[in-house]
C-alpha cells in the first residue's frame, strides 16, 4: 500500500503537465455546468458566469487542495527550494565551484572517450551477422608483416578443400574514375573513388540487404555481366542528394557507363579498407579481374570472409588449411614454398595492431578518473569546512540535520551534472584525436577499418558520473 502510495506521487511528478491539463479541463467543466444552469434560470450571461464561479469556489485553493490530495505540492516545493538554494551556494564560490566542474569535465571526456575507443576495437561484436563466426584466411609468410592476401585461383581451391568453411565469399579493393554522374567526362569532370569488387555470396554472407533496389543477380557475376553497380549510402546523399529515382541511372568511369542498380544502408560501410576516404561503390568481381589475373597466384588483391561451419573451430580449419598448403606447395613450389594459409577471427588482423595501444590510452584515462577523483573530494572538503558557518545557521533556526544532508548532496549533484556535461561535449572530439594521435610502437596512430563505428556510449557516461558523485 505505501509502495503505490508513492508511486502515485512519483508518476504524479513525472507526468505534472498532463495531470495539470487534465485538471484544468475538470475545472472548466464543472464551471461550463454551473454557467448552463444559471443560464436556464433566467439569469444574463455575464450574471450567470460570476455566479458560477461564486457557486464553484476559489479555483486556485481548488487547484492547491487537488495538488495536497495527490501529495506532491510538498515535494514539488521542497526540490525547487533546495535547487535554489543548492544553485546559490554553488555560485556563491565560483573558483571553487569552476575548479570542481573542470576536474569533473576533463576526467569524463579523457574516460568516455578511452573506454568508447576500447568497446568499439576489442569488446563490441563487429556490424555482420554471425559475426563470431566469420573468420578471414590469409597467406602467412614469414617477415615483418606475414599476413598477404589472396590470389584469385585460391578461392575455388580454399572452398572445394576446406570443409570447415560452409560459405567462402571474398572481396578486392578497386578503384574508380566517376564522372560526376555522367560518361561525358569533359562536361561534367570527374573524381577518383575506392571501392569493392565482390564475389556472389558476399552480401549474403555478411547479412546484407539493399536500401534501395536490389542486389548482383547471379547473371550479372558472370563473364560479360552487364555492368552494374551498387553505391554507398555517403556517396547516395553527398552525391546524388538522397536522389529516391537513382536506381537505373548511369555513371561514367573509365571502364564506360555502369548502371545504378541499388544503394547499401548506412551501417554497411564495406570490409575491406580504403587506401584514403570510404568504400563508395561495389561491382561483381569479374568486373574488376579480366581473364589473366584470374589466374594469376602472385597477384595478391583478394580478401577472403569465411563463415565456419557447425561444430567447426579455428584449430580444425587451421589444420585443414596447412593440409592444403602442403600439396599446393608441391604443385606450385614457386608459389608457396615457406607459405601456408592461416586463419583468424575477421578482425584479428587489425585488433591484434590496436590492443596494446588501446589498453594504454584506457589506462591513462582511468588514472586521470582517480586523480581528478581525489581532486574534487578534496575541494569538496574544503567547500565543507568553508559552509560550517552557514550549516550551523541552519541547524540553529531549526533545519534538521538532513535538510542539511540534502542540500550538500544537492550542490554536490549540481557539479557533477555541470561537469559530466561539459564532458560529454568534450569527448567526441578527444576521441577524434585518439584516434589520430600516434599510439603505437612505431609511432603510428591505430589503424582502425571503416566498418568500426565510434560514439560516446551513454552507459559510461552515466558510470563516470555516479563515480564522481559517489566520490
């Protein structure tokens, strides 16, 4: 009964402007009738109001006494004094209270940003379906960098031979002359953009579905497809203004007009990375390969995605995969002598390049968190120690000790929603600089793919703010 008691009174808070209206509406009613009956009995209209509202009652004692029933009046004039007063001292000692908020700001932007960094490389599961089951295979060969890509006569061999794999789809970066829209290139001008050259089962694989339009259809992955293409949603909207009739339109390259047969969602932004700026477009990958690079094995263009089978591990495809390599190694000596395929989850390659970095930016920021922790409390109690007079004050004209609590724990909470604000505001762009900043041991900055998405996770937020207010 108290726990619905309070309920009441809580829902009545959360939802003051619609229970405000409701009132209002009752009242207007209740003064409509009385003024229809006034009215009835012969009495003129301005009469028959004022009678009414005399009939009716004070409205505004009326309008209190409903409050009081709901029993939120007290409460709702309890917060806006203690706000007040709360907001008062807080500016009443403005260095202190500015020290306070900066401390905060600065800890909540270095330690949403960190953490935001580190959930998006290593936590958060990559933006495919069944992403822990996709893997990539790649040439390993002994050097500074042993992960190589694929040559194309190794996707019919890697598919036909490794039974761990139930799909086998790969993808090469491509590069494009777009004619501004048109084939005539001297009248429109034209711009270079990167792209992906894909293989049949490739948006399939990854979960893929068109925007607008429809995806390759198995004719066109064919040797003299048509010539067709899919766009990124960037490249839709920076453009082509978000055009709705772009599907069946043409645009000009080198290789001549390719028709526009769909545009990808937003949150697909490709696989593979681009040498600079996004992956703007997608073509079959016979397009892209003629007929003497599809049977080339030094030519090392291709990245494969793989999904594991049921039941099937990394360890059982890795020994399938060296089974291969072995008797490739004999057909092929000059290929693949001190080679052999290897397999990893899809991300590893570039997760492995960012873990340590990331960690250590993470536990820079958490260092800075704990500092500038021990900084606040610190001023905190001096600002304690500096309102003793005025708490003794209070006490004195009858305060009790937790209106006291309560106004402390107010200002307190006035500076960490300051400062978890100012915070907020600063991490985007301190995460861009993470990002940016050389972190590795090579002084590199992390090398991050374009399907990784960043934003400042609301939950750490709130986690960083409840730090320092406990604190």
């Amino acid at each position: 009964m108290i726990f619905q008691k309070w309920r009441a009174r809580f829902d009545a808070i959360r939802h003051k402007k619609r229970k405000e209206a409701e009132l209002d509406e009752e009242i207007r009613f209740h003064l409509d009738e009385e003024t229809e009956e006034q009215l009835a009995s012969g009495a003129p209209p301005a009469t028959a109001h004022l009678a009414a509202r005399k009939d009716f009652g004070n409205v505004t004692q009326i309008r209190e006494a409903t409050r009081e029933a709901w029993g939120v009046a007290w409460m709702d004039g309890a917060f806006r004094s203690l706000a007040k007063h709360a907001a008062r001292n807080v500016l009443r000692s403005k260095r202190l209270s500015f020290t306070a908020v900066l401390c905060i700001a600065v800890a909540m932007a270095a330690t949403s940003a960190a953490v935001t960094l580190v959930s998006a490389t290593l936590w958060r599961p990559l933006p495919f379906e069944d992403a822990e089951r996709l893997a990539r295979v790649w040439l390993d060969e002994p050097g500074e960098d042993p992960r190589i890509e694929l040559a194309y006569p190794e996707l019919r061999e890697l598919r036909d031979n490794v039974s761990n794999f139930d799909a086998f789809e790969a993808a090469g970066r491509t590069r494009f002359q777009f004619h501004a829209g048109s084939s005539n290139r001297e009248a429109r001008g034209s711009r270079r953009v990167e792209g992906e050259a894909v293989t049949s089962g490739y948006f399939a694989l990854l979960g893929v579905e068109p925007l607008l339009g429809r995806l390759f259809s198995d004719a066109e992955h064919r040797e003299g497809g048509e010539r067709v293409l899919l766009l990124s949603y960037q490249t839709w909207g920076a453009y082509h203004d978000f055009d709705p009739d772009i599907v069946g339109q043409h645009i000009g390259t080198q290789d001549g007009a390719y028709e526009v047969v769909g545009v990808l969602p937003e949150t697909f932004p490709g696989s593979v990375d681009a040498d600079s700026g996004d992956i703007e477009f997608w073509i079959p990958i016979l397009r892209y390969l003629d007929v003497d690079a599809r049977e080339r094995r030094d030519l090392r263009i291709v990245w494969s995605v793989a999904h594991l089978a049921p039941g099937a591990t990394l360890a059982s495809a890795e020994a399938e995969l060296k089974s291969l390599s072995t008797r490739l190694e004999e057909l092929f000596p000059e290929s693949y002598e001190g080679r052999a395929f290897t397999v990893e989850p899809l991300a590893e390659n570039w997760r492995s390049q960012v873990r340590r970095g990331s960690y250590l930016l993470l536990a820079a920021a958490l260092l800075v968190l704990i500092v500038a922790a021990a900084n606040v409390a610190v001023l905190l109690l001096a600002r304690s120690i500096d309102h003793r007079r005025q708490w003794a004050v209070r006490l004195a004209l009858g305060a009790g000790r937790r209106d006291v609590a309560l106004l402390a724990t107010a200002e307190t909470a006035i500076l960490v929603g300051a400062g978890s604000a100012l915070g907020l505001v600063a991490g985007p762009p301190l995460l861009r600089a993470l990002l940016s900043s050389p972190v590795n041991g090579d002084g590199s900055a992390l090398d991050i793919p374009v399907f990784v998405h960043f934003s400042i996770d609301p939950v750490v937020a709130a986690a960083c703010g409840l730090f320092f207010f406990a604190v």
